[in-house]
C-alpha cells in the first residue's frame, strides 16, 4: 500500500458519483513538477472519497492537499494514478 500527500489544482467540480448503493464524490487533482531543464510535467491523479457532502466546496481551480492510497495502474500505455482520500484539504488564501 502507497500512503501519499499530493498537493495541487482541481481540474474539474467534484461529482457525486453512486455505484452498489454507495455514494462517494470524485475529482481530479493536477499536480506540476518541474524537471532540471526547468519544463513544467502535469501528474493528473483521480481521487475518490465518501465525503460527498464536500461537493460544494471542491471547485475547479480550487487549491487542495489529498492524503490518500495511491493506487497507480497502466491503461493504453499510460500510467494512471487513482487515489482513494482519506483527508482533503482547502489549501491558499482565504479568498480562493
């Protein structure tokens, strides 16, 4: 099991999303590293909780650190990164 924090921009409203009877609220999060040669790479990690009733405040754009399982998988060539969050988190300034 990865236990990670990542920290970034959300890329889309959350959804609340219901499968087998249970509700959960998915979104995704970008999250930009830099590289020697300075160029910005964009990570997209698709992140999953309960708190459903967080829909409202999970705007896009909005700044947010998630604590979560990080569960990386290969679809189509490509790594994909799917978090199941334990805590979500509103990060910046007050008026974001």
């Amino acid at each position: 099991m990865i236990i990670a924090t990542i920290v970034g921009k959300l890329g889309q409203d959350a959804e609340v999303r219901e499968a087998n009877g249970h509700k959960f609220l998915s979104f995704s999060v970008a999250s930009n590293t830099r590289d020697k040669d300075g160029n910005t790479h964009t990570d997209w990690i698709r992140c999953t909780t309960n708190a459903e009733k967080l829909a409202e405040f999970l705007k896009k754009g909005k700044s947010v650190s998630v604590v979560g399982e990080l569960k990386p998988s290969i679809y189509n060539n490509t790594v994909q990164l799917d978090m199941r969050c334990m805590n979500v988190e509103l990060v910046g300034k007050k008026e974001e």
